[in-house]
C-alpha cells in the first residue's frame, strides 16, 4: 500500500505545482519526483518466468529473432544508439525520402550477405514458413518501409507465382 500511496504522491504533487505568481518570476530549479525514473525490473520482483513469457508473447523462433535483433543492434546501417547502457535502433527520419530508400536497400542487402533471406523462396514446409513470419515480425519492428519492400518482393511474389501455377 505505501507504494501506491507514494507513485499517487508523486503524481499528485506534479500535477499540482502552482506556476509563479507573477510573469516576471523565473520558477526556482528543483528536481522533479516524476523525472526520477527507474524501469520495474530493477525494484520489483516478477511473478512469472521472463523466459515462459517470451514463448508466450513471441510464439516461435526465437532463436532466430535473437540473432536477427544481434545483426541490427551490430550493424551502423540500423542507426544503433546506445541509452542508458542499452543499445537501441531507429530509422533516421530526417533524411530525405530518397536517402531513406537507400539506406532501406542497404539494410536489404546487408541481411542479404548475412543469410536472413536463405530458404525464403526455395525452402518448403511449415517451418520455413514460420521462421519466414518471425524474421519478418523483427524487420518490421524496426522499420516499415523494410516491411513494405519485403512484403512485396517475397509475399506477394509468392501468392502470385501461387495463382499463376494453379490457373495453368
């Protein structure tokens, strides 16, 4: 109970901060409680196994959705940051629409040199299907536009070679 009754403090003392009461008063500097951020996982005990909850939540593959998440975090084409002692990936939308396209192919061809792809069009049966989904969940976190390029070229591709064969 103190715990909740400390996050309600917290909040309720940040909403109610009164501004200066004139225009010409600079407010003072002072720490703010809801700044002071730390994640739950250093603080609080869980009640479930992280390991049983990944199965859960990803399903499939992670083998395969760890290595891929390793050749992005590792890769300067995938923009790595590093924040607070954790790597993170973003697309750098500043660019112009063109640079973006580019960067999309070089992203493209660099899991390309590494095997990402490997079975993708030739590989048969359900479970090169399924690892096919779980590689295409990972890109398309990072990206959409890597998500768009791939959906057509290998999805669409593959639904039309589909229609093609069975109406011969």
């Amino acid at each position: 109970m103190d715990r909740a009754f400390q996050r309600t403090k917290v909040l309720t003392d940040h909403l109610l901060q009164s501004p200066p009461s004139s225009s010409f008063q600079t407010p003072s500097l002072s720490s703010n409680a809801c700044l002071n951020y730390s994640p739950p996982e250093l603080s609080e005990k869980y009640a479930f196994d992280i390991n049983d909850m990944r199965k859960l939540m990803d399903g499939h593959d992670l083998e395969e959705r760890d290595r891929l998440f390793g050749m992005i975090t590792q890769s300067k084409v995938f923009n790595p940051r590093v924040r607070g002692g954790k790597v993170f990936v973003s697309p750098d939308y500043n660019q112009s629409m063109e640079q973006q396209r580019e960067m999309t192919w070089k992203r493209i061809e660099y899991l390309f040199e590494r095997g990402v792809f490997q079975g993708w069009l030739t590989g048969e049966g359900e479970e090169v299907e399924m690892r096919r989904f779980a590689c295409f969940e990972v890109l398309g976190l990072f990206d959409h536009s890597i998500s768009i390029k791939l959906g057509v070229h290998f999805f669409l591709w593959c639904v039309i070679c589909l229609f093609s064969f069975l109406s011969s």
